[in-house]
C-alpha cells in the first residue's frame, strides 16, 4: 500500500543520498556519508511541522487569511487554526507527478488549480538534483491561466548538526548573515516591523554562536553575500554541521528553533531555515511579492550541503 508521505524517489550522488516523498515534494531524508542533514521522517508518517515541504504559492503566513490583489479580496482557508492565519501555501499537501526520474536527479510536477482565496491556475515544479555541493532544489511557477497571480516560494528543512535528539539544537553554533530582523507579536506571530539586529542582541548571530536557549521563529533580511550568496550555517562542539546556500532571488529567510514543548520528542530537534522569496505576509505587505503574468514563470533555487 502506498505509504501516508506518499511514493518514494531515491537519489544519490558524491556521498549523498536523499528520498523524496511525493506528497508536497517533500525532502523526507538526506545524508552525506551516513550522516542526517535534515531530521528526517518515515514513509509512512503524516509529515509533522511541514518538515521538508515545499512551500508555494506563498511561504511563511498570510495574516487572518485575507489579502487583496487586482482589485479584488481574498479569503483563504485558516491551517494554522490556532493563530489564524494561512500557513505555508497550498502546495505542501498536493500528490506530485514524476517527470524525470535519474540517478541523481528527480523533477516532479503538480498543478494548484483555481479555488476559494486563490482563484489562479499555477503549475508548480520541483527539481532535486545532487552534485559534489550537495543538494540543490530548484522551485518554479507557471502561471497556466488568464490572469496574474501572486507567488511566493521557499522549503522546510530542520537542518540537523549533530545527532538528532531533543534539546539537541541548544548546543549547536548558527552563522546568519543577517542584519535585519521582522520582528512579530507574541502570541500569533503576525509582523510588526523590520529592525536592525542591533536592536535584538538574541537574534544577532552574524558572528557565529552559540544558539543555547534562545527561542527564533523569525524572517531576517539584509542579508551578507559573498559572490552573490547568502549562507546559513549550523554547526556542532566536534565541527561537523549542514549549510545551505542561496542567491539574490531569496531575499528572505525564516529561522525556527523547532519548539514544541508539548511534544518531548520533536521539541528543538532541528533548526528550520528557509530561503523565501517574499517576505511573511507578502501578499498583504507586497514585500517581494512575485507577480506571474499569464504564461510567465518564476524559479528560486537554494542548495544544502554538509560541512
């Protein structure tokens, strides 16, 4: 019988090797020479926390699920009931379609078709491919209708320094190159501003170190490139760690701790980072709102690699 996660393509290559589960073209696995990169879960498993997902039409939250676009008001469907907003698009639990199927490479492919609070029709494509720097995910939107169609885009890993244990995330040290951080309210996480980091000496890791206690589930922007590239490092006491790298087209990215303190056994296990196109909210804030013209398409790629 077909597994919850859905049907399960192998890859490998230069000492990695990832699985990828179909529903939401997740990245259920991925190891360099053994070692976990991600937290992982099983096949059969619903997939917990959005671990792995591939995010689209929008990353991150729509405040309340409303938004106005071309004139015309919106409302979505609230899944993340207990704050009231729309949560990680609506991608993440559509089955996706092999196209291509090698080695080292999978590319799958799956339409988001006109419904209450996004009446667009938007392909949504995703490559996985392995290479001596790791693994690269290459997301693309294709507007297949009539009319423009807003767009965001981004993934779900828990990058994974060390053994995945709870409580395991407090011991690593994290490298973000960010000088700017959206700061959000307490109790549902809407956006309230964009501040410098000098503000927030806790959410200030541009020098790399220790993540102890400190509780993230933050957007950060202005971001540190070298050659163009953004990266976020994750590093355990014996100098083993995972990185993931990113262009200009990502000028995002969303750092959670994984907490859950109900849950003993998922709580700070990994640390999320995710490269965004836009920012929370974008399609309320505009703040790099991608706008697909009819026919128009749009990629954004990221690559994770061990270090």
């Amino acid at each position: 019988m077909l597994p919850a996660s859905g049907r399960q393509l192998s890859i490998a290559g230069h000492g990695y090797a990832a699985v990828i589960a179909s529903v939401g073209a997740s990245l259920r696995t991925l190891t360099h020479e053994g070692r976990d990169l991600v937290v992982p879960f099983d096949a059969d498993e619903v997939r917990p926390n959005y671990r792995g997902a591939t995010l689209a039409p929008w990353p991150n939250r729509v405040v309340d699920g409303r938004y106005a676009f071309a004139g015309a008001q919106h409302r979505l469907a609230l899944t993340e009931p207990s704050r009231g907003h729309a949560l990680h698009g609506l991608a993440a639990w559509l089955e996706f379609a092999d196209q291509v199927v090698e080695p080292d490479r999978v590319v799958l492919t799956a339409v988001i078709e006109p419904q209450a609070g996004y009446p667009f029709r938007v392909e949504v494509e995703v490559e996985y491919r392995l290479g001596a720097d790791g693994l690269t995910q290459v997301v693309t939107g294709r507007n297949l209708g009539t009319d423009a169609a807003p767009w965001g885009t981004g993934p779900h890993p828990y990058l994974v320094a060390s053994p995945s244990l709870p409580g395991a995330v407090d011991a690593w040290t994290l490298s973000l190159p960010a000088s700017e951080v959206l700061t959000v309210t307490d109790d549902r996480l809407s956006p309230v501003a964009v501040e410098p980091v000098d503000r927030h000496p806790e959410w200030d890791f541009r020098t790399a170190r220790m993540i102890g206690e400190t509780f993230i589930d933050h957007a950060f922007t202005a971001l540190e490139r070298i050659g163009g590239i953004a990266e976020v490092q994750v590093t355990a006491a014996d100098g083993t760690g995972t990185a993931i790298s990113w262009d200009e087209v990502c000028p995002w990215v969303q750092i959670h701790t994984a907490d859950t303190p109900e849950a003993h056994a998922t709580h700070r296990v990994g640390l999320a980072v995710e490269p965004m196109t836009c920012a929370p909210d974008a399609f309320n804030s505009g703040a790099g709102l991608v706008v697909l013209e009819p026919g128009a398409s749009h990629a954004a790629s990221w690559t994770i690699r061990a270090l």
